[in-house]
C-alpha cells in the first residue's frame, strides 16, 4: 500500500475541534489526536464529518486489533461530546513547581523572586497573569476576558480550562493559540514548564483596558479614551505592569485607573465574572464518568487582589 497519506487540512482540523468541544469526546482531554471512524484504510479522505477527537488513551483502546472502546460507543461520543456537553473543557494540570519562574511577554521579561509570587500583569487591583507561591511551589495563574468582560480561558493553580464554545483554541506541545474568529489570534501562548511561561503575542483585557504584546513591544489601551502608551524594548522587571486604580506603591511600571472611566460592560465585579468558569463545575457540569475533575474549587481561598 503506498503510504502517501497526506495530512489533515487545517480548516477541517478546525471544525473537528469546534465540533468536539476541543478535547477527547469520551472524556474531555487533552492532549488529543484526530481519529477517523471508518478506517482512513478503508475510506482514504479526510471527512470532517467522519474525524472526531480522541485522547492518547481512548484512541490506543479504538483501534486495537480487538478495540477496548468500541465503534459505536466512538460514534456516540461523537455525537454527545464531553466538553460540549460540560460547556467547559477538562483541566489539564501545567507542571510549575519550584523552580524560579519567568514571565514573558511580548519582548518584556518578568524575573520572579524567588519562594515570592509574582503579578506580571494586573488591572484595576486583579491579576489577570502571574504566580501565586504556595507549599513551595509555583502556581500559575490567566486570566483571559473579551471586550465584553467574559472569560475565555482560565489557568488557575496551574489548571487550564477553557469555554468548549470558543470559536478556536489550538494545542500543540507547548503551544496554545486562542482565536476569536478566524485570522484573529487573541492569545499566543507557549508554556516551559517549570520555570517559563511565555505570551507571544495577544491582547488581554479587563474593564475595557486592553494590553496588547507582540515581539516589538507593549500597547497599554485605556478605556474610554483611546489613549495610548507605547513601551518598546526588552526589560528586565521584578515586577510587571500593572494597569489599577489603587494609590499603593505597588511597584508598578505604569499606572492606569480603568474604572475611572465609564465602562459599558455587566457591571459584575472581577471575582463573580472569574467566578463564572466556577460555576459549570459547581453546577455539575462535567458530565458523568469523568473523574478527573477537582471538586474542592468552592472551598479554596479566594484569589488574593493584588491591592
Ligand atoms: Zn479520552
């Protein structure tokens, strides 16, 4: 048999992964592979319609010589997927630990001190991306909001989850890329666990102030005004930026009160909106058989405020 298979196209690829809630259809993980249910040998296209995701594991048992999973429980999955049922996509555990931790940004490089956490960036008082030192051990923490306020994406205590409504968010290795819609990148990130982790280029926002990094600089957006402040260069900060409204000395770079102008979002607070992944888990959303999922989310403190 000629072995010229070619690879699985990337719009294809897309809609396979919006179609399965971006993570294994049985039990929501990742990492994932793109798995044909009839055979590629049998039906040699790629067929979106016959490509679903599968994890390392669910795929081994589908396609041993007498598969552990079977067809039909593949094709029901399919059709029900984890993740989309979940509304939220399983967690998938990063690997920070103790190591001194580094955070960069666009061209900006945040040096940790060591055994203290670490808020490269903040807004209003909230950290949107730093860690937290606890037990010894580094906990990253994201915070990825839209223009309208709505998490996307959350990395807490080093657990990433993310909305299985997304319009794309595309894993590979140590990549992730989140899109908005298509051509539009809102966040290029590349984790090297345990001590970096790297924001390649995207656009965070919080309150209708946005940052945006790319590999030539920073453009800090306030709300309201339009008003822009434009850093370029590489640095090198025990501290990152922190756009806030609060008068402590928090050793910030630059200094931007977003709630001081009119803001045309909900109106919920930092906490409630972060809070708001919190609430597919709390309401039992991970679907039945997957144990994976941690349960002590309520019972956690609180996330410090950086003010
Ligand atoms: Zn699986």
């Amino acid at each position: 048999m000629a072995e010229t298979r070619p690879p699985i196209p990337d719009p294809i690829k897309r809609a396979v992964r919006q179609r399965c809630g971006f993570g294994c259809v049985v039990c929501g993980d990742f990492p994932y592979e793109y798995h044909h249910m009839t055979p590629y040998a049998e039906d040699p296209q790629h067929l979106e319609e016959n490509i679903t995701l599968l994890c390392t594991r669910h795929h081994t048992e589908a396609t041993g010589a007498v598969p552990m999973l079977p067809d039909k429980m593949v094709r029901e999955a399919n059709d029900d997927p984890a993740n989309l049922h979940a509304g939220i996509t399983a967690p998938t555990l990063l690997h920070y630990s103790s190591e001194p931790i580094t955070i960069v940004m666009g061209n900006t490089t945040v040096k940790g001190h060591p055994g203290r956490e670490c808020w490269a960036l903040g807004v209003d008082g909230n950290g949107l991306l730093g860690f937290r030192f606890e037990d010894d051990r580094y906990l990253l923490s994201l915070s990825l909001f839209d223009q309208n306020n709505r998490l996307l994406l959350r990395i807490d205590d080093n657990e990433l989850t993310h909305r299985s409504d997304a319009y794309d968010v595309e894993r590979t290795g140590n990549s992730l890329i989140v899109r908005q819609r298509r051509g539009h990148i809102l966040l290029h990130l590349e984790f090297t666990p345990p001590t970096q982790v790297k924001v390649v280029s995207g656009r965070l926002w919080w309150n209708g102030a946005s940052i945006l990094f790319n590999r030539r600089g920073m453009v800090v957006r306030e709300p309201g005004t339009g008003s822009v402040t434009i850093m370029e260069g590489t640095f090198i900060a025990p501290c990152g930026v922190h756009v806030y409204d609060g008068d402590d000395d928090f050793g910030a770079i630059m200094r931007i009160k977003a709630k001081r102008f009119p803001y045309p979002g909900d109106g919920r607070d930092f906490d409630a909106v972060r809070a708001s992944l919190d609430d597919l888990f709390d309401t039992g959303g991970r679907g039945a058989g997957v144990d994976s999922v941690r349960t002590d989310s309520q019972v956690r403190p609180r996330r410090p405020r950086l003010s």
